[in-house]
C-alpha cells in the first residue's frame, strides 16, 4: 500500500471511528444545568432528581452541575435558549416563557386563558402538539427529551384584591418573555413592564412595581407576602411547562447507551417533577393555599361570571397571537383540548 492509500484508510477509519459511540475520556468532567429559580423549588427539584439520575446510572460517567438563578446568563432569563444552542449553557430545565423569543411557537401556553385546566396541560404536552414543538425545538438546535412544569400562574399585588379586570387599571405589573404578556396586560387595562426575575424581586420590594404572576410555588418559595404582595387572585391564565433539553453537539458527544439513560432520566425526573408541581394547589390538597393565607394574604378565586370577563376582554389578543403562533398549531392545540 502507497503512503497516500494509507493516509486514505487511516482517515476512513477516522471517520468510523468517528461515527461510533464516542469515548468516556471526551467527556467533560462538569455538565453545566441551568434553571431560573433555585433547588428547593419544584421547578429545581425536577434538575436535581434528573441530575442525580444521570449520575447514579451512568456511574459518574455524566456529572451534572445545576446553576440556579440563571446565572450562567447573568440572570436573563430570555437569553437562555440561545446560550443553550451556542454552547455556553449543556442543558437545561427552561420555561416556555422564557424560550419563547427564540421559538415563537411556544408562545401557544402563553394564550389567555387556553389551558381549563391539567388535564389540558396533559393533552397538549403529552400530545401531538408536544411533539410538534419538540420538532420545533430540534429545528432551533436544540435537543428536546421531556416535559416537566412550572405551573398555573397566579396574579400577585400589593394595592388591593383583583376580581375584576377594572381592578388591575393602572397598576404597574412584572411580566417576562414575549410581548405577548404585555398585549394581555395592556387589555386588561394594567401597566405591564418587562425584567428578568432576578430584578423582579427587589421591584417588588421597593415598591417599584405592584405586582406579578407566577405559580403559587414560586410565589410561597421566594416569601412575595413578606414583600407586599398580599393580594392573590387564582384565575389561571396561563400555565407554563417545563422542558429538559440539552445542547446539541454535547448531546452528539456522548454513547448511544449515555444518550439512552440521559432521556430516559429525563422523562423519569420529569413526571415526577409534574407530581411536585402540582402539590397542594387542588380542591383535594389545597395546603399551599392555607400556608399563603396563613400568611395574612387575601386568596381570591373568581366567579365563573368575573372568570367570563378576564376570557372576553383577552380575547382579541388570543387572536391576534393566534396567527402568530401559527394558525394550525393552536388549532391542532384547541382540538387536543376539546378531546381530552
Ligand atoms: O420569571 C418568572 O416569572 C419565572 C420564574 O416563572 C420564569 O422563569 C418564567
């Protein structure tokens, strides 16, 4: 054999090689996890539940890392996605919220007033529409493996109790993600202003801002009643889910067997996350609700003729998000609802 020919066979089998399932020695000593709240919350239970599933089944070949409070972002939390697909962040635990600036569709669990109640939540992620956004989520460069979530989210404020939208006139309310929220916000009559969740905090305390929205294990896990906000109205606008991702060329990195026990792990850590979100927020174990109103906090649940009024008064930004969003995926959303 010539010296060419050999350099030749030798560059083929580089490119087997290169094909097989990748060694353990390319592996990186730390996966950097990133969430937006910390560990002691749901949302953070679901990343430590995946990660130490990880660890234990692949014997410490994958050693996870969670970074809370977005950090690896410097807290912005609509910056995520992207830090993801470039490398800068391995996986993630992320909210549709958060990720929706960069894949539009998501938008489609921010729609007022969509989801009734879990059961829809279940047929829309569990669903076609699940699938569809995973493909999306492929599509943007990211790898999608499973569902978890945040929550149904609850209005917050420091001023008075909100059963009706002229309640919510003028008052200055946080909101993150798409321009959505401010479009639902701005219909309701309030005065929406976008931040990060790190700067959320301390404009609630200050005073700066009136309130906020977020699931009730948000709201009891960063204390909001002892910043003011004793005010809560149930009214489940929206809800937001969970997704376990992980960056493409790490995802690429690993053995065929490693990528297996990483999904796996992931849709394991994932039902049981939902589990944890949804404890203590049903008419069979309301105990967060008695913990918050234990707290001196006025818990409001609306009338199904004021629940009316919030749906009407919303609607012409569902439909205008609607055509953004893509009129056959909340469709394919609304009939994966009626069906459920
Ligand atoms: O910022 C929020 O409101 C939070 C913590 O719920 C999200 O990351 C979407």
């Amino acid at each position: 054999m010539k010296f060419r020919n050999l350099i030749g066979a030798a560059l083929c089998a580089a490119a087997v090689v290169g094909m097989a399932p990748a060694h353990a020695q390319n592996y990186k000593p730390e996966y950097k996890l990133s969430i937006v709240v910390g560990t002691t919350f749901p949302w953070g239970q679901g990343a430590e539940i995946w990660s130490n599933l990880v660890r234990e089944r692949t014997q410490g070949r994958i050693n996870i890392k969670v970074y809370p409070g977005t950090s690896l972002v410097q807290g912005d939390q609509t910056r995520e996605f992207t830090a993801i697909r470039q490398g800068v962040i391995d996986m993630a635990v992320g909210s549709t919220i958060n990720w929706s600036p960069q894949v539009k569709q998501l938008n489609l669990f921010s729609l007022p007033f969509l989801m009734p109640d879990y059961a829809a939540i279940d047929a829309l992620v569990q669903g076609d529409v699940g699938k569809e956004m995973f493909k999306l989520i492929e599509k943007a460069g990211v790898v999608p493996l499973a569902w978890g979530e945040n929550g149904y989210r609850q209005l917050s404020n420091s001023k008075h109790e909100i059963k009706k939208p002229e309640d919510m006139k003028g008052q200055k309310l946080r909101v993150v993600g798409s321009p959505l929220y401010i479009d639902t916000f701005t219909a309701l009559g309030a005065n929406p202003t976008q931040m990060s969740w790190a700067d959320a905090q301390p404009a609630l305390a200050s005073g700066a801002v009136d309130g906020q929205e977020n699931p009730l294990s948000i709201y009891t896990g960063s204390k909001l009643y002892t910043v003011g906000q004793k005010y809560l109205t149930l009214w489940n606008y929206v809800a937001d889910p969970l997704i376990f991702v992980v960056n493409r060329e790490v995802w690429n990195s690993w053995s065929e067997k490693d990528r297996d026990i990483v999904r796996q792990a992931a849709l394991d850590a994932g039902k049981q996350q939902i589990v944890i979100a949804r404890k203590g927020v049903t008419p069979e174990d309301p105990s967060l609700l008695k913990e918050i109103a234990g707290h001196g906090v006025t818990v409001t649940a609306l009338s199904p003729a004021d629940h009316e009024a919030f749906v009407k008064i919303t609607k012409p930004v569902y439909d205008k998000w609607k055509k953004q969003i893509g009129e056959d995926l909340v469709n394919l959303a609304e009939k994966s609802i009626a069906n459920r």
